[in-house]
C-alpha cells in the first residue's frame, strides 16, 4: 500500500494557524468530526515548541465535544517552567471561538550525560514477526473517506482485524505535508485506536467512544512503524477502559489509555 497526502493543511503562521483536516482525519462515527489521534498530534507539537529543552512525557486529552472536520486551532500556554520538571496547558478551538478539547502535558528535562543503566529484559511484540491485513475498522459509518485511508497495517502474531486483545502495527502518512514532526507527535494517531483495536464488540452493533485519550512515553519512538498492544474492558454500565503498551521496531516506548462510552449502535 502505497501512503499520499497528510492528516492536515496549515493556513497562516504560528498564533493564527488554522488546521484543516484531509480525508485523512475524519473519524469513522461521524462525517463532520475528527480522528482524534491527529490532533492530540498537533497538541503534542504545539507544547513541544513552547518548551524545547525539556521532553514531552505525558499528555491528556480531554475530548469535550467533537473535533470538528471543518477546521481548528490550538492554543497553547506554559504552566509551569521548572528547571527539571513543567508542564503547559493547550485547547483546540473550533472556528467559531469554542473549545472543543483541553489538553495538559508534562515535561521533564533529561540528564546532561546518559545514564548508566542495567537494561531491563521485557518481551515485546516482534515487527518482523507481523503480518499485513485491514485495519480493524474496515469501514466508516458514512460514506466519506476516513482514517483507515491514512494508514497501512499490520499485526502481531495470533492478532487480526476482529478484535480482543491485540497487536497492531501502524504506519500513518505525516501530520502535515513536509514537515518531520517529533515521535511523540507521529505516535499520536496510532495512540488513539487502542478502542478499535481490542474492541469487544462488532463495530455496527455497538458505539465505543472515548472521551479522552492519556499518552505516556518514556522515550522518544523511532522508525515509521509504531504499534499497540491492547486489551479494552467493557462494564455492564457502559463505561470502559482501553489500555496499551506502546512500541516502535525497537520495543517499549511508553503507554496509552483511553475511557470509553459504550453503548449499543
């Protein structure tokens, strides 16, 4: 499969930057709404520039309403500026001047000199031992291109298409034409599928929403192919939990989870 194109276009510079969605970034539920692995993306790049000296290690997206497809923008302030330890806050702004999602990151400064370490031996889902198919979601709920046209797939060994608890492999056009965001930011859009990837349930009998998306990295990921390992937890009460180990082609980088709403189609 062949990748084209970019999650966004950018109109205007830096405090007037207006984002607007491709194909590429419309979510499977609804037409007019985003994926929201894209621009927790665009989060991650927008408090990433505020604090250049320190590394982006965790970031919470709270996903008030949806993202618009129609375009956004991002605000973004430094909360705290610690010399080891900051953190910033960020919002994305729909084009009529509301907020529509609030994000809080933290940061940390690394060491002037690496550290000597004992490794740690942890097994983790092996890229080389992966195998090509769909991706989870074979199609959307509309009839408009979406996501799944921005990604090409893979799984890890006794994973599929069909959910459960799975490894997914995936390699996501750029965030935005020619430009060569950070792991943290290429990471964002695979971060955000752990629901789809080990949902419980057929996509056209249920709805399993999340209402925020929590990214964790304790290193920066490398490479182009990016993977989750998930398992999601549905409760008779239709609240959920979808958690999953991050990877590059190296191993582990880091964490994200996910709270769900579900409910019945």
């Amino acid at each position: 499969m062949t990748l084209s194109g970019a999650f966004f276009t950018v109109e205007g510079n830096g405090a007037d930057e207006v984002f607007r969605p491709t194909d590429h970034c419309r979510g499977p539920w609804d037409a007019d709404s985003c994926h929201a692995g894209p621009p927790s993306g665009l989060v991650a790049r927008a408090v990433e520039r505020l604090l250049p000296d320190h590394r982006l290690v965790r970031l919470t997206v709270e996903l008030s309403r949806p993202v618009p497809h129609s375009g956004f923008r991002v605000e973004a302030d430094v909360a705290r500026a610690g010399r080891s330890v900051a953190t910033a806050a960020a919002r994305i702004i729909d084009l009529d001047g509301r907020e529509v999602a609030c994000a809080h990151t933290h940061h940390l400064a690394p060491a002037a000199d690496p550290l000597v370490v004992a490794p740690l031996d942890v097994p983790f889902a092996s890229f080389d031992e992966s195998h090509e198919d769909r991706f989870t979601v074979a199609r959307a709920r509309h009839d408009l291109p979406a996501f799944m046209g921005g990604v090409e797939t893979r799984y890890g060994l006794g994973s599929g298409p069909d959910g459960g608890p799975t490894v997914m492999w995936l390699r996501t056009v750029p965030l935005i034409e020619g430009e060569d965001g950070s792991g943290f930011q290429r990471i964002c859009p695979l971060a955000d599928c752990g629901n789809a990837t080990s949902r419980n349930g057929s996509f056209d009998d249920w709805a399993f929403l999340n209402t925020d998306l929590t990214i964790n990295l304790h290193r920066q990921p490398v490479g182009e192919w990016f993977a989750l390992d998930s398992v999601s937890i549905w409760e008779r009460d239709g609240i959920g939990l979808s958690d999953s180990v991050l990877l590059d082609v190296e191993g582990r980088v880091g964490r994200a989870t996910q709270t769900l709403l579900i409910r019945p189609a």
